[in-house]
C-alpha cells in the first residue's frame, strides 16, 4: 500500500518563466546557461513554457545565480547588489523603532544600487500600501521581479516584528493574470489585477516595534529564499481540502462528491466555498497530481507506470496525456531531460 501524502510535501512547482527571467538578467552564452542549469539536474526544456520547476532545483539554481552574477538582485538593478548586503541591511534596520522606519530605511539602502527606491510606502489612516515603483525594462516587464520583491517585503517584515503580517491585498499588474494560481500558493490568497503592484496592510502594523537582534540577521538572510518560494499560509477550508486529497489512496483520488462528503458539506456548498476563493476542485486535484509528478519524475524514482497507478489513472497513456498538457512535454522526455 502507497504511503499517504501530507499536503504539505506536494509543494508548488514553479513556471519555466521565472527560470527564464533569471537566467535572461545574467546574460550568460549557451553554453554557460546550459552549464549552469545541469548542475541544477535542470535540462534546457526548464526554460520552456509550460515546464514545471521543482522548489528544490528552483532554489539551487537562485543561489547559484547570485553566485555567478555576484548580486543578490538578480542583475534587476541598475547596479549589482553584492552577496551579503542583505544580511548587513538586516543588522541596521533592527535599531530602528518601528516596521514603517525599516521599510523607509531599506528603500533608500536600494536606491544605491538603481537610482531610485525600489518601492514606497504610503500610509492612511487605516491602510498601508507598499507599491513597487519599476524601471521601465526589466523590471516593469517581469512576472519574477515584481513577485520577488513582495514575498521579500511581506518576509522581512513579518521577521522584523516577530508575526506574519495580515495582508489585506496583494495586487500585481494585469498582464501577470495568467499566473494567478502561482502567486495564491506563494501569498497564500488571492491576488487582485490593477496598474501597479502593491501589497496593503493595517497601518496599525507598521507601527509595530522590532523585535530582532542583529545576531539573526544572518539566520534569516539563509532562510529568506527557501520563505519567498514556500508556499504562503493556505485558507484553513483550502489546506483541509489539499490534505484530504493528498492522504486518500490513489492520491488525490476522491471525486468531488466523496470529498464533500468527507467534509461534511454538499457538493454545492464545496464547489461555492472553492469559487469564493477563486479555485475549483478539479483544479485543486489537477494541481496536486502535476507538482507530485513532477517531483517524484524528478527524483528518477518511480515508473511511468508505477506514477500513473499511484495517481488513479486507468492507463499510464491517460496520465501521459495529462502530463503533457500540464508541462508541455510527455513524461518520459521530461524525466530524460532531467537525468
């Protein structure tokens, strides 16, 4: 018998787009990208749309990049940010009184390196928004750049005051809508579309003390990337649904009735909680499937065969279809590819 899943093994894949984008700010020949990528077990086709990245390669390759492009920005500013700032940022920004002073304080450190913050903070008499301020270019025309520098923001903060911040919302612009499945694992809610990206707060919170000493910064500067990739605290009703279908056998085999039931809900009452929360069921299940396909496709550890029976597919060419709508290429190419 197959060893349940707990949800939170399943972990988010991450868009080939985000590997791209990284890779582009490098400027790096064939060669040196290809080189880089295989000593992440990443073949060529990471760079396609529709691949999948799991977390792990995903973040060797963040930090082999900082390392190759000596800049913690990823070569996103008009100047490199060198290795180590970020940890020397967080050891000043801790005498300060409040999260306000940090967030004002590290715009104007970043401003070194681009000529200009990188973001502002507005304050209302109840609200508070971060908003990005991008260059035209890169910046302005990133899905990685804007999503980075949010989970970075919402991170430290949350650090610095010793509590996850509340997000009121979270708003990146329209044209990055298609990644709206993405950015609700890495915030943990649903994202809104507008003009500019934001994150808004309860202005109460910015008034918080901090609550750090400079002798962790450094333990949080190691943790900050494996935090901006991990999947953001889920709605309680989502991460029971995720945990349910991740224990049932096959994997995520229940239909929707089975799991309403096991809920304790209808069928109706599941489907109008999920769409409040601007997900279906068939898309909860599919998601799970793919990102422990691609996982376990990965590791090199199991057979097509063998993957396709644990999924609860009546033939490995029903799950080979899948797959390939999933990520754009068949499973054993993508496999392949990897080794």
């Amino acid at each position: 018998m197959t060893r349940p899943y707990p949800h939170w093994i399943v972990a988010p894949t991450i868009p080939a787009r985000f590997v791209r984008e990284m890779l582009a700010q490098l400027r790096l020949d064939n060669g040196a990208r290809a080189t880089l990528l295989g000593r992440c077990d990443l073949p060529r086709e990471a760079l396609r749309d529709g691949y999948r990245v799991a977390p792990l390669n995903y973040r060797a390759l963040s930090r082999l990049a900082v390392g190759v492009g000596a800049d913690e920005a990823f070569g996103f500013f008009a100047r490199p940010v060198p290795p180590g700032s970020f940890e020397q940022l967080l050891r000043l920004l801790v005498h300060l009184p409040t999260l306000a002073d940090a967030f004002d304080e590290a715009a104007r450190f970043y401003k070194l390196f681009d000529d200009a913050p990188p973001w502002r903070l507005e304050r209302g008499a109840k609200t508070a928004r971060l908003l990005l301020t991008p260059r035209p270019g890169a910046q302005t025309d990133s899905v990685l750049w804007p999503h980075m520098l949010l989970l970075a923001l919402w991170h430290s903060g949350s650090w610095l005051v010793g509590e996850t911040l509340p997000l009121r919302r979270i708003v990146l612009p329209q044209a990055l809508s298609s990644f709206t499945a993405q950015t609700r694992f890495l915030f943990g809610r649903q994202p809104g579309f507008g003009t500019q990206a934001l994150l808004e707060l309860p202005a109460a919170n910015l008034q918080a003390p901090l609550m750090r000493r400079p002798a962790e910064a450094a333990r949080f500067a190691r943790r900050l990337l494996p935090a901006v990739i991990a999947p953001g605290p889920l709605a309680s009703f989502e991460a029971r649904l995720r945990g349910l279908l991740c224990a049932a056998e096959p994997f995520a085999g229940l239909s929707e009735l089975e799991a309403a039931k096991a809920l304790g809900i209808s069928r109706q009452t599941l489907a109008r909680r999920l769409a409040a929360l601007g997900i279906s069921f068939l898309g909860v299940r599919d998601e799970l499937r793919r990102d422990l396909a691609c996982t376990l496709l990965a590791r090199g550890s199991v057979s097509v065969a063998r993957l396709a029976e644990r999924l609860g597919y009546s033939e490995p060419s029903a799950f080979q279809r899948a797959f390939k709508q999933w990520t754009g290429l068949p499973p054993g190419a993508y496999r392949g590819g990897r080794r």
